[in-house]
C-alpha cells in the first residue's frame, strides 16, 4: 500500500509540479481506484497522507472564522522601473547600505491567497485570506486540492505548529476545459481563472469536487507560532522556497536570487516575455529582500510589507464602444458617472462597464455616448477607459455632465471647491443608505449574516430603514412578511443582528463609513486610544500622532465626527445595544521606551512572549524578531537560540526576566 501511495504521490508531483505527465487521467485513475479497494480491505492501514483522504466534508452551515496567525499583509506596487529604483532607494537607505541589496524575484500569480496551518506537520486548518487578519475556514474544499501535501515532508525541520502562506490557483488548459464543460451543461463559464479557483474554495453545497481537483497551489511564505519550536534553519527568502520544497510544496518557478534592483528589473522583462507561455497566468513579478534579518529590520505599515513590492506588468487593452453614461451614487453621496460597454473580453475577462471616476475625467477623456474607446484593466483587474478614438466618434454626439440633481432623491448636488468630487449631500439618500448598510453589514464591520443586497433594497425602498441605525429596530414579525423571507429567516436576521451588537471598536469605526478609514487604520486609532469617546474629542494632530496616520486620514476623522448628524447617529447605535469592550489606551506622548528596540528569544516564566510584546510596546518600545545594530536589548529566557550569540557580537545589552520586569514597571 505504501508504495502505491507513493507512485500515486509521484504522479501528482509530475502532473501538478513539473508539468510532465507520465500516464493517461485512466491509468491515474486506476491506480486511484485499487488504493481504495486496499484501503476497504485493510482500514488500519489507511495513512494520513494517502490521496484517498483529500476527501473531506464540508462545513454544514457557513464556514468558521480563522485569525491568521500573522497578518496576511497586501504588496505595494510598482508600475515602472523607476518606481522599483526608488524602493530599492529607500531600502538601501533604511538599512544604511553603500552596497547593492540582495533580493528573491518570484513570479506574481493571478489566484487566490490561502493560509495552510499544519499541527505536528499535519494540515488541520486551511483559510481564505479575508480581510488580512481574519479568513474563513475551507478546510475540507483545500483537502480536495491535490498538490496541497496533507503530511510534511521530513526534507527539514518541521515546526510544531507552521503556517504556510501561497495562492491557489487554476492553469490556463483547465480553466478553459472546466468553461467547456460548463457550457456543455448549459451552465455560465467563469469570468476568469481567478475567479474560478477563489469561488470554488467558497463552495458550501452541491460540491464541484472536479473544480477543485483542477487547482493548484503555490507556496511562498513561512510563518511559525510563538513557542512552536524548531524554528526553520532558513536565513533568506530564497532558502525559505527551498525548505518549502523540501516540505513538499510547489513553488511558483522560475524564481531568481538577483544582486541589486537592474537584476530585479531585467528578471521581469524576461518574465513578461515569458508570460503568455506560463501554466498558470501571472499578473507581474514580485522581489523580496532577500536576507529575512533584513527583512525583520525594515518591518511592516499596517497594510504592506517595507521589505518587498509587486511589479506589475502592462494592462492588456482592447477597444469598445460607449452605450451609454449612467451616474452612481456612493455610501459618503459620491456621484461617479460609469459607461456602459458593448461587451468586449479583455485578459480572459469579459467587460461591460468602466467607471469614469468623476467629471473632471470625462471631460480630459472626453468620453461620449457612441464613442469608440480604448478600454485596459488597470492592474489587470479593474476596467478602465484609456483614451477615446475620435476618428470613430459619430456626428451630433453630446459632451457628458453629471446631473445637477441627484438620481435617486433628487436633491440638488454639490461640489465642494478643491474637491473633484459631486457629492449628494443628502445623508438620507436611498442610494447612500442602501450602500452604508451592506458596509456595515461586511464581513470586516459588524458582520450581518443574512443581510444580503435583496433585502437592503426591500428595506430601505419600503421605508422600514430610513438610516442605518434603523435595522436594529426590525422585528421578527416585520421582516416575516417580506418577500422571500418567512418566520425562520427572519429570526435567524434578528439573532444575526443581536450577536452583531457585541463587537469591537475597531469594527464600529469600519462599520461607520468613515472616509479613508479601512481595517487597518480602525485597529490602529482603537488600540490607541482605547474607547469612543476619546475619539469623538481628538483633534487632526493627536490622531496624525499615530504611527501610520497621516494627515489625510486624521482630517476625514475628525470631519466626520465634527457632522453633528453623523454624531447623532452614533449615539443612537449605542443606544439600541451596539457596543464593545473598552481597553486601556496607550499612553500619550513617546512613553518611557520610545526610539528602544527589543528582541525576545527563548521561553520566559511569568509571562508569555505575546504579553511581554504588548506590555513593552504599551510604553512606547518598538519589538522586532531579529538582532541587528538597531536593537537595544535582547531579553533572554530560558533556551536562548542563535539570537543570544549574534547580540554579543553587536554588544547589544542583555536583559533577563527580571531585568525586563524593572524596566516595564519602573
């Protein structure tokens, strides 16, 4: 049995990893079939990491929240050469080098990032990425990807409990047979190969296992858990994609360890000529600082990375005509006129809409009804019209305005001097309300299971919500008498909404819309000051005070919380039962440890690492994992690693437990 486990497990490698098949999907399927027929006859012996067992079964009701163990942070981009020369710039002088950096190019694929968490180098949980610090739990509809390893390799030292970070997605040859067979069923194709592989990760009922089987999975990052143990002998990212190969995953290839930015940069013209011939499609090329000491020392913003950057690839562009020009409104009553198009694929993706953004872009495009245009996916994802093709442009057409008065409530539209923006100023406004409640709704805010887009319509065209602090006034009896609803969906919307009043701070800031305010500025104002109210209180410069606000930010805060309706709203959320635990806010000023730089290295006795991280960054320190020239203190516990060796070279002070006591509380 071993060894049909281990030709079938070869057989996998050879289909998924090197692109070279070496029997037919019958014979493949035959060998499948006596594993099974063994494993009926001898169920002891049926091992963990037998092929058989990707088959797992799906959650029954929605999937389970997963908090990453490590934030699965986004990339900055770059668009041009210049702009990777002015980020190598900057690395080179944040690490005080004379000599060129080192970096790991990568290829960046266009699939679906995934979290792998393997306990004692099994998986035990697999998660979407989510907003970056939560995702949902898709463990079973991972277990069906077939080059997912369900068992770690002992190719080197395995943590005890590890996550691994990469993106699944589906090649070109099977998007395009899973599309025909679709067809063949009458059955809508996929949009795109992205799509495909991230809708199929989110499959609850009536499971497309061959979906599934189709993925395919890359890995690029290492994360261990505190206290896990057997950290990996890595000490680059290169080195990182060997362990994972080691482990037994697949690498996006060809990969490149480049000497200075010029290497970087010419590796991705070489892979930009390649891109048309890659199994899976790319969107541009990633580059890693290399060394994961520099990397520990350049750090993280609360959304990317310091220490690596995309470099994306031209957009693919096509031409199309302008039907018609619709104006849209926003959540903050923004009016952004949209063009209709006649249907036109671009990239694999079929595109019918393009939005213009506001009129000072209609009138530099010049953008009319019964134009031809040039039309690009910015990014390779989001439409957009490059230039309007005038030769083409039929007789009597008309230059584009948005309208004076608001499509949805009519009320007379503003714009503001030094804004490009025209706003509805209407807080009452349909169109706003309708988009505040699916905000407030989402996943990252309060998280309303069960009210979905149908039902928002319903609610506020019906005039049971006039604003959004309205939906924690419906009843069960109200909302039973909707369409599509019934007594059992209505109650299961009231107890969605009741578990949604007990929640954080952070999320309460998401949930209210607030201009430029998204996850990871939400986490930064609540840690720091703790509580609303002083928010409600602060001003531009105690909030621009903050380690990763900046002006523009700061000013969309206090402007909101400056509208005395916008306050008024507020309150009355809390007064229908929304609320959350406060916490201590960190101190004002630097605090007694600013400009100090701690690491921790081995087990300490009192506290857990977690809560010295917390305690010595509540005054003010700044905690990284690796020793440099810039740390101040390494605190020592028990088992010390290579950290304690590496401080005494660079005479870094060395702290005890004891000694990190008196220093926090003195």
């Amino acid at each position: 049995m071993g060894l049909l486990i281990g030709e079938l497990s070869r057989h996998d490698r050879l289909y998924y990893q090197e692109d070279r098949p070496e029997v037919t999907d019958a014979e493949y399927d035959r060998l499948l079939r006596e594993l099974r027929e063994l494993e009926a006859s001898h169920p002891a012996l049926i091992r963990p990491d037998s092929p058989t067992q990707r088959f797992g079964a799906p959650p029954a009701e929605g999937f389970a929240e997963v908090r990453h163990l490590e934030p699965m942070r986004s990339l900055d981009n770059a668009t041009n050469a210049d702009a990777m020369r002015n980020f190598d710039a900057r690395v080179l002088r944040e690490l005080e080098r004379g000599e060129p950096i080192e970096y790991c190019a990568e290829p960046k694929l266009d699939g679906a990032g995934v979290e792998l968490i393997y306990d004692q180098g099994r998986l035990s949980v697999g998660s979407t990425r989510g907003d970056g610090h939560v995702g949902e739990d898709v463990t079973a509809n991972l277990r069906l990807c077939p080059n997912i390893p369900l068992v770690l390799l002992p190719g080197r030292p395995i943590p005890e409990r590890v996550s691994v970070r990469g993106e699944v997605a589906l090649s070109a040859a099977r998007f395009e047979r899973l599309n025909a067979q679709r067809l063949e069923r009458d059955q809508e194709p996929f949009a795109n190969p992205r799509n495909a592989a991230a809708g199929s990760l989110r499959q609850l009922h009536d499971i497309d296992t061959q979906r599934l089987r189709s993925l395919e999975f890359r890995a690029y990052a290492i994360a261990i858990a505190i206290g896990a143990g057997r950290p990996i002998a890595a000490t680059t990212q290169a080195e990182v994609l060997e362990t994972l190969s080691a482990w037994g995953f697949a690498v996006s290839q060809p990969s490149e360890t480049c000497r200075g930015i010029e290497a970087v940069i010419a590796y991705h013209q070489r892979l930009l000529a390649d891109r048309n011939r890659m199994r899976i499609e790319i969107d541009g090329s990633v580059a890693k600082v290399n060394r994961l000491d520099d990397q520990a020392e350049l750090g993280t913003l609360a959304r990317a990375p310091r220490w690596a950057i995309a470099f994306k690839f031209p957009p693919q562009r096509e031409t199309s005509i302008v039907l018609g020009i619709q104006a849209q409104v926003g959540r903050t009553g923004a009016l952004t006129p949209v063009a209709e198009l006649h249907p036109v694929r671009i990239g694999g993706v079929t595109v019918s809409h393009a939005s213009l953004h506001n009129q000072d872009e209609v009138d530099r495009k010049q953008v009319r009804v019964g134009d031809t245009v040039v039309v690009q996916r910015a990014g390779d994802v989001i439409p957009q019209i490059v230039s309007v093709v005038t030769s083409k442009r039929p007789k009597k057409t008309r230059r584009y305005r948005l309208p004076r008065r608001c499509p949805v409530c009519r009320a007379k539209t503003v714009r503001l001097e030094g804004e490009a923006v025209t706003r509805c100023p209407n807080l009452d406004c349909p169109a706003q309300i309708k988009n505040n409640l699916r905000h407030l709704a989402s996943r990252s805010a309060l998280d309303v299971e069960g009210l979905g887009e149908k039902l928002i319509d319903q609610l506020v065209e019906g005039g049971l919500v006039r604003r959004f602090s309205d939906v924690f006034r419906l009843d069960a009896a109200t909302l039973a008498g909707l369409d599509r609803m019934g007594e059992k969906s209505a109650a299961n919307l009231i107890a969605s909404l009741e578990r949604a009043q007990d929640t954080t701070l952070a999320r309460f800031l998401i949930g209210l819309g607030i201009r430029n305010v998204g996850t990871g500025v939400a986490d930064l104002i609540a840690a720091h000051f703790g509580d609303l109210d002083p928010i409600l209180s602060a001003g531009a410069e105690e909030l621009e005070a903050i380690d990763g606000i900046g002006p523009t930010i700061a000013e969309s805060v206090v402007a909101f919380f400056a509208d005395p309706r916008n306050r008024a709203e507020v309150a009355l959320l809390r007064k229908l039962g929304v609320g959350w635990k406060a916490t201590a806010p960190k101190p004002r000023g630097p605090g007694p440890l600013a400009e100090r730089t701690f690491v921790l290295t081995g087990g300490l006795a009192g506290m857990t690492r977690a809560t010295a991280k917390e305690r010595i960054r509540a005054l003010g320190g700044k905690v990284t994992g690796t020793v440099s020239k810039k740390t101040d203190y390494l605190v020592v516990g028990s088992d010390p690693g290579s950290k304690l060796d590496r401080a005494k070279q660079l005479k870094v002070e060395i702290l005890d437990e004891a000694a990190l006591e008196k220093l926090l509380t003195d």
